[in-house]
C-alpha cells in the first residue's frame, strides 16, 4: 500500500464577488422612497378622516362653532331743523290734548295695562337663570358647612353643544362649585368659563347635554336689543333679582340715559330707571317689546337703591368675547372725550384726555401721561374713547401699536408718538 499519496484538488474554481449593479440599486432605493410616501400620505389622509370622529367618540363631542354676537352700529345724531319742531306742534289739534286729559283710565284697563306688560316679560323670563357659588367652610366644630351665594344670570349663547350664562364675578369667584337652576327648576352644575375685570362680568359654561329634554325645549337665548335708540321717559321692566330676591318683576320709566361710566380703556352708558331695587340686585332692562336694553349693574349706581344698568349694545362684543374665552386686550389708561365744544373753551386738542394712567401698565411702560390727548391708534384719526376702544378691541396681546397723542409744553400743544406693547387683562 502507497503511503505517499500526493493532494489532490477536486475544484479549482474561484469564487467572485459579483460586481455592483449602480442602476439597480437606484432603482430599488427609488421604489422603497416612493412607496414610504405612498405610505405616509395615506397615512396622514387616514389620520385626518379617523382623529375627529374618535375625538367624538372618546369625549363624546366635537369642536363646536364659536359665539358670535352681532353688534350695534351707534347712530350719528341728526339735528332736527327748527321748522320741522314748529310744524310738529302746530299740526297737533288743541282739541285732542282736552281730550285725553279728560279721558280716565279704569281700574280694570290699568289691571289689564300691568298684565299685558308681564306678559311681555314671558320670554326673556325663560333666558334667565338662578347662579350659585357654592363654598365649603369649617366651622368652630370641625363640621362643614356649606356658603350659597346667589345671582341671576342670562342665557347669551347656544353653541349647540354648551349654553353661555352671562353674570358677575363675584358671585363665582373662588367658589369649589357653581350651579345653575333654570326656569323649570332645572339644577345643573357649571362651569367658569371667563371674566372681565373691568365690567365684573363673567361667563359661565353649561353642558346641553346635561339638562334634561324638557328644560331644554322651553329655554331661550336672551333677545338682545338695541340700546342706542332708548330715551328717556320710556317705560320699562326690570326682571331677575333686582330687589334681592330671584324670579322678581319691578316697573318703572327710563329716566336717565345720558351718564357714563369711565373705566379701563373705555367707558359705558348707564341706563337710569326710577325703580327702587337692591344694592345686591341683578338682572336685566326689558324694553315693552321685550328686548333685553340693559343689564343691571348695581356698582354702578350713584344711589344704592336706584336700579342701573348698562347698555347693553355697549357690551355685545365683551359678550362675544368672554364666550369664545378670548383674550381681552389692555394698555391701561382712563379718559375722556374732549368735544368740539370743550375744545373750543379750554383750548384742549379734540380726542381722548387721559385721565389716569394705570400703574405698571402698557400706557405708563411706553410714556404716556396723564393730560395726553391721543388723537391717533394706529394710522387711524381719533376722537372719542368709543373709537379708541374699538381700535384697540383689534389688537391682540403682545402686539405693537402706535399711538400719537397731543401734549402741552411751554410753546403750547406738540405732537408725541408711543410705540405700546398691548397687554393682556
């Protein structure tokens, strides 16, 4: 046997790596590309179609329409010429004034006068709700007691899923619970939605949803009226709890439309009654058409027993605001209207006197001083608190404005610009 065997190969084959193909390999990092967009906008389309509805079905509601509030255009006031007035009083049969003088009312058509008013009050009645503050207190005992404290409020919006309830802070204010009762007794909990600190009023939050089908048929959203058209000696219906006590009805007569309330950055036209109320009242003005005209305001009264109420066409866009939890925006100045007349006696630019300056506001931070005249917001001519108010209801916090006010030096009245960084309330 052969030991001395010699290696023998059975393959003498090298193997190769095979060469890259460049042009394939784009073409498959194409295709991997393409269909990664594919799928990511299908992706996204999916996602957009499926997230509202389980949104709507994890929570049960979808993002609802915002309040929106139609405002009242103040009127321009038109003289009357003096010949018209003398035909007005001339036209007018001598005899017609005997007339009615003579012509007494019975007992049973003033009975039937009073009821055809509250019958005017039925709907707006409807629109108004019982609010309450509800606070847990401890007392020397360690036992809890329950603090009510009670306002009326008024249904100002339906969004379709929530009811807005317009009311004043101080009732809700720190508060662990509020409640709403409805016209039917209805009681549902609410929720603190916004609030004004220059006017105190807030808007509170209901869930449609919670009340029940009854309570919910016969609510209404408050008629709000015109307020820019009421005069004085006009009749007029206080309703809610103007002498303390809810579900109450006082009347009266307009008899003072003419006084303001200068706040911060505006100012209000007061409603005047004769109407002896509460200084705790709340409410709302009803009109003989039963359009809301006013909303009881008690602060506001030069007396403490005399119900007063601010226009409501003033307040339309606070309203609208405070519903949709908008910022309100701020520079923080109280003013004036400077008229022509006052113009010409005094010498005093036309445009807004700055009364007050607040303290660490927007106005003080950029210059502006008490005795300015702000004749310009913006590019834009001013000369009443109204339009400056309305300027400044379109900026938005953080933003930069110009305003160009008239102050007084030694050589008279000279022009001076302020750049002001809007703020917040």
């Amino acid at each position: 046997m052969d030991h001395d065997q010699k290696p023998y190969n059975f393959i003498k084959e090298v193997i190769k790596k095979k060469e890259l193909n460049k042009k394939d390999i784009c073409i498959r990092i194409a295709a991997i590309l393409g269909a990664g967009v594919l799928f990511g906008v299908s992706a996204a389309f999916v996602f957009a179609w499926v997230e509202p509805r389980a949104s709507t079905a994890i929570n049960g509601r979808e993002e609802p329409p915002k309040v929106d509030i139609p405002v009242d255009e103040e009127p321009t006031p038109t003289p009357t010429p003096e010949g018209d007035v003398a035909t007005a009083s001339t036209s007018t049969p001598a005899s017609s004034g005997a007339e009615d003088e003579n012509k007494d009312i019975s007992l049973l058509e003033y009975q039937q006068l009073y009821k055809e008013m509250l019958a005017v009050a039925e709907t707006p009645k409807h629109a108004i709700v019982t609010v309450i503050g509800i606070t847990n207190q401890m007392d020397y005992f360690k036992q809890n007691n329950e603090s009510r404290k009670l306002i009326s409020g008024l249904l100002v919006a339906d969004n379709g899923q929530d009811l807005f309830i317009l009311t004043e802070y101080r009732v809700v204010e720190n508060v662990e619970r509020i409640q709403v009762t409805f016209w039917d007794g209805n009681m549902v909990d609410a929720i603190y939605q916004k609030h004004d600190p220059n006017t105190g009023f807030t808007i509170l939050k209901v869930v449609r949803s919670d009340l029940e089908q009854s309570t919910r048929e016969g609510i209404e959203i408050a008629p709000l009226g015109n307020s820019y058209g009421v005069t004085q000696g006009e009749p007029i219906l206080a309703l809610g709890s103007p002498i303390g006590y809810s579900d109450s009805v006082a009347y009266g007569v307009i008899t003072s439309v003419t006084n303001k309330i200068s706040t911060i950055d505006t100012e209000y036209n007061l409603i005047t009654t004769d109407i002896m109320g509460s200084k705790e009242g709340s409410g709302i003005l009803i009109n003989l058409e039963g359009e809301i005209i006013g909303i009881i305001a008690q602060g506001y009264s030069s007396e403490d027993n005399i119900i007063t109420g601010l226009a409501i066409s003033q307040v339309k866009q606070l309203i609208e605001k405070l519903s949709n939890n908008e910022q309100l925006s701020y520079v923080g100045i109280q003013g004036q209207d400077v008229t022509s007349e006052i113009s010409d006696k005094i010498g005093i630019p036309k445009g807004v006197l700055v009364n007050t300056v607040q303290s660490d506001s927007p106005a003080m931070m950029s210059g502006i001083k008490e005795y300015d005249v702000i004749v310009k917001f913006g590019e834009d001519k001013i000369t009443t608190l109204n339009q400056y108010q309305d300027k400044l209801d379109k900026c938005k916090p953080g933003q930069t404005v110009k305003i160009t006010a008239m102050r007084k030096g030694a050589e008279g009245y000279a022009e001076v610009a302020f750049e002001v960084v809007v703020g917040e309330k």
